[in-house]
C-alpha cells in the first residue's frame, strides 16, 4: 500500500497532482478508464466508441494519451478486417481506487445538486 510522502514540498505534491488530474481529467478518459474496468475484457475501438458515443478523433485522441501515461494498453489483432483492442495495464486498474473515492465524495456532497 502506498501512502502519501509527507517529506516532499508543497510544490513537488502539487505538481504531481496536476500530473495525475491531466492522465484523468476528461470525461472521456474517466469514461474509457471505467468501461474497461467493469468489463474487466479487452474491448475493441469499435465497442468502446458505441458504449461511450463519443467521436472517432475523440476517442483515438484519449486512448493514445491513455497508452502513452501506460494507463492502457493497445493490441492490434492481425485478422482481416484488422481489429484494435485495449486492456488496462496494473497502472490502469490501480486508479480505480482513485475513482471510488471521487464516487464516494459525490455521493456525500452532490447528492441533491443539479
């Protein structure tokens, strides 16, 4: 279990939570992150653009900042026509947590909010 590193600086905390609210910050990078977790599958570009409705370039956008943090990874299956699948990696399922706590605060202080 990690715990927060009380040595570092305000400035260091900082950067690094910006760092992380960057990777996670989207809808649909919460959207994709998500999906792939609760189908706990590898699910083709195709899939996650009708279960997300979000646009081709959108979506490609996400995905390919996700694969680059190393939050997912990307699988080309040789058949014919060629099929793009994605997984999350260690990193991906770790931030699961990150989002049940983001979930559980909305639940206490966004409940009655439009």
């Amino acid at each position: 279990m990690y715990t927060l590193n009380m040595a570092m600086s305000d400035r260091e905390r900082w950067e690094i939570l910006l760092r992380t609210s960057n990777i996670v910050g989207g809808r649909n990078r919460v959207a994709i992150i998500s999906r792939l977790f609760f189908k706990e599958e590898v699910l083709s570009f195709n899939q996650l653009k009708k279960d997300l409705a979000v646009s081709s370039m959108s979506l490609s956008r996400d995905l390919k900042l996700l694969e680059e943090m190393n939050i997912l990874k990307r699988s080309v299956v040789e058949d014919r026509p060629l099929k793009v699948t994605y997984m999350l990696t260690a990193e991906g399922r770790d931030l699961f947590s990150v989002f049940s706590q983001l979930e559980i605060w909305g639940q206490k202080y966004l409940k009655n909010k439009n």
